[in-house]
C-alpha cells in the first residue's frame, strides 16, 4: 500500500487540509477499512495499490451512496486511476450530473 508523504516543515499532511469534502471522506472510510490511519492514504496513488479487495469496495460503494448520496460507478473507478481523481469526478457527478445515453434516445 501506498502511504502519504511525512510534513515538509511547517506544512501539514492528511485528509483535513483543505481537501474537498468527498475525498476527504473517501480517504477517512478507506483508513477505517484497512485498519490504518488516515494520513497513511495516499490520493494520489493508484487506487490498485490501496489493497482493497472487492468486498471491501462494494462495502465503501455502499456507505458512499447511503451517507453522502454519490454512486460509485464502475465508469468512475475505470476512469479514475487515483482516489483524488475519483473524488474530483464524484463532486463534478454531484454537481453536473450527466444524463444515461439511453434517456437520449
């Protein structure tokens, strides 16, 4: 598993700095699975290297969709290769969610 860079001095490291709510909260349930602290997840390794095995992803997918209302779609982890790019794709769905091709039709 990938771990966080230590603090440059003076600066701080981790999921409280600033980082957009979804992130943070993905980082914080994924802590929570592996059994680690927070500032041990790196956003911006692969997502591969996190070693979440599929049951713990379903489980994360689940508490996503239930606690803060973003589904966790197959397109999303496909297109997202860090957890930062996954948090940034989740809040942009959020916000601008886009319409299923098949309602175009």
């Amino acid at each position: 598993m990938h771990t966080a860079a230590g603090p440059q001095s003076g600066e701080r490291s981790g999921p409280a700095d600033s980082a957009p709510p979804l992130q943070d909260w993905l980082v914080r349930r994924i802590a929570r699975q592996l059994g680690v602290g927070p500032e041990a997840v790196d956003v911006d390794a692969p997502v591969a290297d996190l070693n979440l095995d599929s049951l713990d992803a379903r489980q994360i997918a689940h508490d996503l969709e239930r606690e803060c209302g973003s589904e966790l779609t197959l397109e999303a982890l496909r297109h997202c290769d860090t957890l930062r790019a996954l948090a940034a794709y989740l809040e942009s769905e959020r916000h601008h969610p886009r319409t299923p091709a098949w309602l175009l039709v």
